[in-house]
C-alpha cells in the first residue's frame, strides 16, 4: 500500500508540474515552455524578446499562478476537512457562511469608495476576510447547545446565516450600481489580484491553515466513527471538531479574500480523491490539497483561452464543471453510505 501510495505522490506531483507550467506560459502572450526554465534560472541570453518574457513572467503571470495553487489548495484542503467532520460527501469548505460573509464584506468594502492608497487597495481582501471570519464566528455560537456543537445544528445555523449575508449583499449591490459589475465578477470568482503582494498577504495564513489541516488526518479518521466511539478513543472530540472548523474556515477566508468565490472545488477534488484512492485522511488531505492546485489551475488556464483575449472569472469554469458533478454526487449519495 506505501509503495501504491507513493506512486500517487508521484504522478500527481508530476500533474501538478505540468499544469503550473502551462498556466505560467498561456496567456495574451504565449511563453514557449522550452524558454520558461531558461527564464526562471535568470538565463536571458539567446532567448528572442527576453525582457518582455521576463517582465511578464515575473510581474504577471507566476505571482498569479502561485495565487491561484494557494487557493486551490486551500479550498481543496478545507473541503477535504469539512466531508471528513460533517461525514457528509456533500460538504464543501463553504457550507457554514465563509462565502456569503466574503461576499457581503467584499461589496461592503467596494460600496465604501475607498481613496486611492495602500489602503484602499487592500479594503476589499480585508473587508472579505472579515466578513468570512465574523459569520463562521456567529454561525458557530449560534450553533452551541450547551458546550456541545452538533454538526446538524451547525450546517442549519451556517443556511441562515449565509441567506441573511446573502440579502444584504443584494441589498447593497441594488444600492451601489456603479460597482455592481465588479461585485458580480468578484462574487463569480473573478477578483483574483495581481503582483506579489496578494501572494505575501495571503501566504502565511494559508500555509499556517494547511499545515494544522495535514496534521489532522489521524483525528478526522476518528471521528469518523462518530463522536462517542471517538470520545471513547481519547480524543477530545468538542476541542478536536473547533480547531478543525476555525483551520478550515480561516485558510478559505484567506484563500477568497483576494480570489473571489470560487465554488465547486472543495467539493469535488476530495471527493474524487476519496473514490479513487479511499478515505483515509492522512493521505487524503494532502492529495486534495494538491488536487485543488491543479484543478484551479486547469481552471484558470480555460478561463483565459476560452474568448481570448477576454478572461472569463474562474467560478463560471468551475462552476460549469462542478454543477454536474455534483448532481451526480446527490444522486449517488442517496443511495450509499459516506465513508
């Protein structure tokens, strides 16, 4: 099984390769992959148009691409967690209002007509972040009984909450029709920013997030027996099932911020991987996180070939792919078991 498993590691990293380097070579200005690795070693010399290459390669397209496997990963990651908590196929690392809170702090922010600074370019991410954090943070209280949070009381508190956050989102966009086709490509996945600074305001958080969720893979395949088996295991199940939801939650709050709602992802790569290879959560978490990178990258490449030179944003890719998917997983669902 170790060696079947490190095949996977293999192929799958190799994919992943694959995919990043297409993803740094498409675009308006197509990078012949031959060039790519001459540039990125700072090799310039023989290359036809090498500053030109260099500049969009360095400036544009690699902090983008890197922006684009952070927020792969993270919604892979998150939505490999949350399947595995809520025992659910159909959970996804949105389920509890980290997109209705992004959403509605994103066109809060862009409502707000921010001046023209460090700030302002900052306002909207931030405003995403906090909205997220703040609505997994009022759906978790609200969910409580006791010192005990059910996991059907919590999906129910997240659907209430996420519908308030919804209608005031709407209220707002109604009221500010001069953003209002900002918000829709923000909401659609399409605020993806650009240059290293999105990158380094997102890195730490995410790769803090990920790395707690990757060490986590032995206590999600506890509770996978349910609460009381797992309580009986040693495992401290309330503080287990908290640390989990506030690891995944933050790493998708950081992931959308600057990318936008970007759905499907972290419903269907776990999912996929769980079929393919099982449910054993230590290896499913990592191959969903890479899973994630890669698919959001497939994703963010057909977004930018599709109606050249127009970019389509990556939620309307995802989403046409996922939708079917995951119909096909409800039906199914219905008739089997999760494990």
């Amino acid at each position: 099984m170790r060696k079947n498993i490190s095949k996977v590691y293999l192929y799958i990293g190799l994919v992943f390769a694959i995919t990043f380097l297409l993803s740094v070579a498409i675009g308006a200005v197509f990078i012949p992959p031959s060039e790519l690795l001459p540039l990125l070693l700072g090799k310039l010399q023989g290359i036809e148009n090498a500053e030109m290459y260099s500049s969009i390669l360095f400036k544009i397209r690699l902090p983008h691409s890197i922006l684009i496997v952070l927020t792969g990963a993270a919604l892979g990651g998150s939505g490999a967690t949350y399947q595995g908590l809520f025992r659910n196929p159909l959970a996804d690392p949105y389920l509890i209002g980290v997109a209705s809170g992004a959403g509605l702090g994103a066109v809060f922010a862009m409502s707000a007509n921010w001046p023209d600074s460090i700030l302002g370019f900052f306002a909207i991410p931030i405003a995403a972040f906090l909205g997220s954090t703040l609505t997994v943070f009022l759906v978790y209280q609200l969910a409580k009984v006791g010192k005990v949070v059910p996991a059907s009381t919590l999906i129910l508190a997240g659907v209430a909450v996420s519908s308030f956050a919804s209608a005031l989102t709407s209220f707002l966009m109604l009221r500010s029709t001069t953003e209002l086709y900002r918000a829709l490509s923000w909401l659609m996945g399409g605020g993806t920013m650009s240059g290293w600074n999105p990158v380094l305001a997102v890195l730490p958080y995410i790769v803090l997030g990920l790395a707690f969720l990757l060490t986590s893979g032995h206590t999600l395949n506890v509770l996978q027996f349910g609460d009381d088996q797992a309580h009986n295991l040693g495992l401290h199940v309330e503080r287990a099932k908290l640390g989990l939801i506030l690891a995944a939650s933050l790493t998708t709050a950081a992931a959308v911020s600057f990318s936008g709602i970007i759905g499907f992802v972290g419903l269907i790569v776990p999912h996929i991987i769980r079929i393919l290879w099982g449910a054993d959560y230590r290896h499913s978490i990592p191959l969903s996180i890479i899973g994630g990178a890669i698919v959001l990258l497939a994703a963010d490449v057909l977004a930018r070939v599709i109606i050249a030179p127009q970019v389509l944003p990556i939620g309307i890719i995802t989403a046409l792919a996922g939708a079917p998917f995951f119909l096909w997983v409800l039906k199914n669902a219905r008739n089997h078991a999760f494990v």
